[in-house]
C-alpha cells in the first residue's frame, strides 16, 4: 500500500511531476474522475490496467489538452475531425481514428483506432499541459465498479494504490463521454454520452449510426463487460409514475419483511416514506439523472440497503446515455407499462 496524496490547484505541477516519473495520478473532468498515465509510458500504462482490475482487451481513451495534440495521435486527420472539434472541443465527445506509431498499442488494447478526447475542465487541461504528454484515462473506478464523481470517491476506490488525486470538486456533468469512430463507413456512436446523435449529425451532415457494443464492428470492447454496479441490486422500473410507485411500495414490503433494507434512487417528488434510505435525483430531468445518478448509488450503498429501486427515464437525448448505464447496472426490471 501506498499513501495517496490528494493535490490541491496550486500543487498541479507537483502532481505532473509524478506522471512524468511513471506513477498514477487521477484527475477531475467535467464527465468523471479519469485515472491518469503518460500515454507514451508503456509501464505506467500497464500499471493502470493492473490497478484497475481491467481486462486487457479494453482499450484507454487518450486525453489531451488541445486539438493539435490529438491530431498528432491520428495517422491521418479523420473526416468530420475538425467540425467536431470546432463544436465540442473541449468537450464530452472522445473521437476514434486510425492511431499511428507514437501511440503505445497497450494503450488501444491492440487495436488500430485510438479514442481521443480533450475534457472540459480548467484543473484536467491545465494539468495535462505541466505534464507535456497526452494521458490515458479510464474512469477512477475499480473495473466494473460505478465511476467516481468526487476525489473522495476515487479514494474509496483507489486509495492506497495510486499515488494521488487532484481535488477538483464534484464532476458538473457525471457520466462518461460520447464514443464516436470516425473510422467506419458510417460515424458510430460505440457509447452513447452528453454530446447525442442529432448534435453530431448537425455538425457532420451525415447520419450517425448507433453500435450496439459488443455485436456490432468494430465494437467498443468495453461494452461487454457489466458495467457500474453497485454492491446492491438495481431495480429498474418502466411505466407511469403512479403505477411504478405502487409497485414500489409493494415490493419495498415483500423485501423488509425478508429483512432487506431497501434504498429509493428516484426524483424527489417520487419520495417514498417506506424507503429505509432515498438519493434525490432533484427534479428528475436527464441532467439531473447524469449529474446525481452514480453518486446516488455510491451513497445508498453507505447506507449498506440490499436493494436499490429506481425509476427508468425517457430513452431520448441525454436519457439515452442515462438508460443505458441504468441498464447496465440493473440486476431486475419490473415493467408495469401494460398491465
Ligand atoms: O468521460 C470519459 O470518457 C471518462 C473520463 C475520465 O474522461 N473516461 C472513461 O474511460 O470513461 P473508460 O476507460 O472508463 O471508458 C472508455 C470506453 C471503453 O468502453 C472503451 O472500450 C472505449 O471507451 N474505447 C476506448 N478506446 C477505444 C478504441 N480505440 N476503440 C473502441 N473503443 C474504445
Ligand atoms: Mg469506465
């Protein structure tokens, strides 16, 4: 075990110090916490996927300060790279290209595409500059694990075992980043995020297909792994609002009567007495789910219940990249849509 020190703004350089000589440092930005390495530095690469537990066939998102430096990872310059670029750099959209030699293919898994992406986020870039290399980043969790959204979550995570984390706060949008490769026929969005299908095909003029992970070519080997789960069983549930709050309340009694403690993930006007913990997911627009829905579950398994239920959203925009982590994260759905 190591100590993990926890850097302040003021201690960036510090902390650039450390990426240059090998070790992890994770950082903020504006989706989740990164966990992060010289992407040149093939043994620190290799550290990352040994720390977090992650499968080696799962390749790492490049980050960079500017879109120069991204460019400079591609063989050549994909079409449609700089109006994306123009519109969300910097920004919750990794873009995948052809990679050329500078990037180590530990860092692509083996493959011959790398994601790049250039996060939103004063503390990430300006940090990403004092290092002077581009950083790979995985999410700061343990693999499978929900991605942290705090330095304190990433210590829960990680701590002990990287050598520190830049505070930077609470992550403003709190999921992961729109995956799109460019190197298909067809841009394809690998996994869904903030920046949605309709903004892409504004900007590129073309349809933009959505993969269906592990099915679809080329895949994002990421998605076939179960992904942010908490320790509790996810209950996702369908249909209208009354309806799944009744059915709420029933199966809340089934499970205290078996002596589970049940945790309530839902908008605050969904609030249930019976629940033994509840994660307000504020108003309960897709902002709002993205913003608090990772924490909620973190926080609901401190309060140690058994089972979280939580309300589906409408899988349109933004809730598009809500369902599909939702999903992921269910062990149940309970569909009360037609009955
Ligand atoms: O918002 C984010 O993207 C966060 C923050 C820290 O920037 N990072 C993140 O990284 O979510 P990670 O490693 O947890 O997820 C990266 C995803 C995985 O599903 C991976 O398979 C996919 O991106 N990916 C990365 N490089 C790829 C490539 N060359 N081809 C296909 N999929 C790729
Ligand atoms: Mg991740």
């Amino acid at each position: 075990m190591m100590q993990t020190r926890v850097f302040d703004k003021t201690q960036l350089l510090i902390a650039a110090e450390a990426i240059q000589r090998g070790d992890l440092i994770a950082f903020p930005t504006e989706t989740v916490y990164g966990l992060g390495a010289n992407a040149f530095d093939e043994k620190a690469v290799a550290k990352v996927f040994r720390v977090k537990g992650r499968p080696s066939d799962n390749p790492l998102i490049v980050h960079v300060a500017n879109a120069e430096q991204a460019e400079s990872l591609f063989q050549n310059t994909p079409k449609g790279f700089h109006a994306l670029v123009e519109r969300f750099f910097p920004g919750p959209l990794s873009i995948i290209g052809w990679k050329n030699d500078v990037v180590p293919s530990a860092v692509t898994a083996g493959l011959p595409r790398v994601a790049v992406r250039m996060p939103h986020h004063r503390l990430a870039l300006a940090f990403i500059r004092l290092c002077g290399v581009p950083l790979v980043a995985p999410s700061a969790n343990r693999s499978g694990k929900v991605s942290p959204t705090s330095a304190s979550e990433v210590i829960e995570e990680l701590g002990g075992r990287i050598a520190g984390v830049i505070e930077g706060g609470r992550c403003s949008i709190g999921i992961e980043s729109t995956v799109l490769d460019l190197t298909s026929r067809q841009p394809t969005i690998l996994r869904p995020g903030c920046v949605t299908a309709g903004e892409i095909e504004g900007v590129l003029g073309v349809s933009v297909r959505i993969g269906r992970g592990e099915t679809d070519r080329p895949a994002s080997p990421g998605m076939k792994y179960t992904h942010y789960a908490p320790a509790a069983q996810v209950v996702l549930f369908f249909g209208p609002q009354e309806r799944v709050q009744r059915q709420m309340i029933e199966l809340a009694d089934e499970h205290q009567q078996r002596g589970k403690r049940v945790g309530l993930l839902a908008p605050r006007a969904m609030k249930l007495r019976i629940a033994d913990a509840f994660h307000s997911l504020q108003a309960g627009s897709a902002i709002d789910y993205a913003r608090e829905m990772y924490r909620g579950l973190r926080a609901l398994d401190h309060e140690a219940v058994d089972v979280i239920f939580c309300p589906a959203i409408a899988e349109e925009g933004l809730g598009i990249a809500v369902m599909n982590r939702l999903k992921k994260a269910a062990s149940a759905i309970v569909d009360v849509r037609k009955r």
